[in-house]
C-alpha cells in the first residue's frame, strides 16, 4: 500500500505530480537539488491552488489538505528513506536518470516501487542498474498533470505483475484513467505526438501554411484540442528535441528531427518557457 510518495525533479512535470499526489490525499516530498527550483516549485503550487479555490474547481479544505501534505527538500536521503514510491521527473537524460537512480537506490526502502516519468525512454534499461528491476516500472504522466486524466505504465522486462498493480492503483486514487503499455521507443502517445508535430515543422519549413493555420486545421479539421506546434511549446522544444533525437537513434529515418526544430532550440526559441517558440508568449 503506497501512503507516501517521493518525486524527484520539482520541473514543470515533477511539481505538477506532486500537487496532483498531494491532492489525492497521499504524503508527497517534492526533492530538487536546487533551494531556488524548490522555491519556484512552491509559488507555483501556491498560486495553482489559489486560482483553483478561487474558481471553485477545488474546495478550501482541499488547499489545507495539500499544505499538510507537501513538503520539500533538496537531500535525496530525506525525500525517500521512508517513502513507498519514488517518481523521478527529471530531464530525458538517460545518465541523469541511472544516476539519480543509483542514489535512491542507496536510500530508500528495500520494499519501495521505483517510477521514471518518461516520455521515450527505457524502463528496462534503467531499471537494470537498480537493485530491484522487478519494482521498477515507467510513469508517463501529462502535461499539466493535475488536469489531464492519462498516465501511460510502461513496462519494463522484469516489471513485476504486483508492481502494475499498486501503480495502477495509485493512479486511480489521483483520479487518472491508465493504459498499460509494453515497452517499445516512444511507447503510445509519444510516438504519435513525436511525428505528427514533426510534420508540422516540416510543412511550416516548407511554407504549407502558417503556423496559426496549421494548429487550426487540425484543431478544427482532426478534432485535437491543441495544434501540435502549440503542444510542443508547451512541451518545451528542447524537451521535444531530445525525444526526437532518442526516436530518431532507436527507430529510424522516419524520426529525424526537423532541421525547423533544431534551429529554433540553438537560437533559444523553447517554446513558453522563454517566451517564444513557434508563438510569442507574455
């Protein structure tokens, strides 16, 4: 039975899963390395509440219940050594990710479940150089967390049918639906995410249309509730980059990121979080 769980990483995902745990009623330590990414994790947090209270989606006994519920700290050993769940949510640096690994291998309980937050990346091969691959499981959650109702399990190759399981609960009491995913690059929604947004950059490259006209037609022509270049800004086109680049490594020529891409992440352009991707953003 999962009561408290650990997230590692206090990014756009990493603070988003750990207001979305808290919410649900489990005891949540936010760990970052940084005491400002802490800091910023926490304003945001503070303010996602207050606008969800003001507006009614949450009630205020919801806000006490997260405060009681959500601490933070930049030790890795404090964040786990009691935990029942461990979530990384760190970059899609595969060695980032081992090494973080590593490090709550050394502290957290040998019982505890063990989850990447990945969009791309393997379980299996993460999951083997820990203690315990057999607790090791991937998390695909989305973006903003506490509103989109998917996470993607991924399995591993020793992922155990027990360890399924409790994630499958743990998403359940978050409120989220699941669908259980057997590795392969990309798993589901990346894969078809990845290269339907690489075509966008391509047609925009090639002057098809305009970035506006693109995310229309597919709005309005293929019923998405977002245009794919306004879904990768959001992303963070260096994050969608380096998915691109791992698909493209593991699958093939049908993946090559768009030179479109490339040049607008050398230039700085990554999407809403520098104010500016394939849209300008206050």
């Amino acid at each position: 039975m999962v009561n408290h769980i650990a997230v590692i990483g206090s990014g756009t995902m990493g603070r988003g899963i750990a207001y979305t745990a808290a919410l649900a009623g489990f005891e949540v330590t936010l760990q970052d390395i940084s005491e400002q990414a802490i800091e910023k994790a926490r304003e945001y947090i503070e303010s996602l509440l207050n606008t969800s209270v003001e507006k009614g989606y949450i009630p205020s006994e919801q806000r006490v219940l997260v405060h009681r519920n959500l601490t933070y700290t930049t030790q890795i050993k404090e964040a786990v050594q009691h935990t029942d769940l461990v979530i990384e949510a760190v970059l899609e640096v595969m060695e980032l990710k081992i090494e973080i690994f590593k490090q709550i291998n050394e502290f957290a309980p040998p019982e505890a479940i063990s989850a990447t937050n990945t969009s791309t990346m393997s379980p299996t091969e993460i999951g083997a150089t820990t203690k315990r691959p057999d607790q090791f499981v991937a998390m695909h959650f989305f973006n903003p967390v506490h509103r989109m109702k998917l996470i993607e399990i991924i399995r591993g190759i020793d992922t155990s049918d027990a360890t399924v399981e409790v994630i499958k609960s743990v998403a359940e009491k978050m409120g989220k639906e699941t669908v259980e995913v057997n590795e392969f690059p990309g798993f589901v929604t990346s894969r078809m995410n990845c290269i339907i947004g690489n075509e966008a950059m391509n047609m925009l490259m090639e002057g098809v249309a305009s970035a506006e006209d693109i995310d229309k037609a597919i709005k309005l022509g293929l019923n998405h509730p977002m245009g794919p270049l306004e879904m990768a800004d959001l992303v963070g086109l260096d994050s969608r980059l380096r998915n691109m680049e791992y698909l493209y490594y593991s699958l093939g020529e049908k993946y090559r990121p768009s030179p479109l891409l490339v040049k607008y992440v050398k230039s700085g352009r990554l999407g809403r979080k520098s104010g500016q991707g394939f849209f300008k953003y206050n």
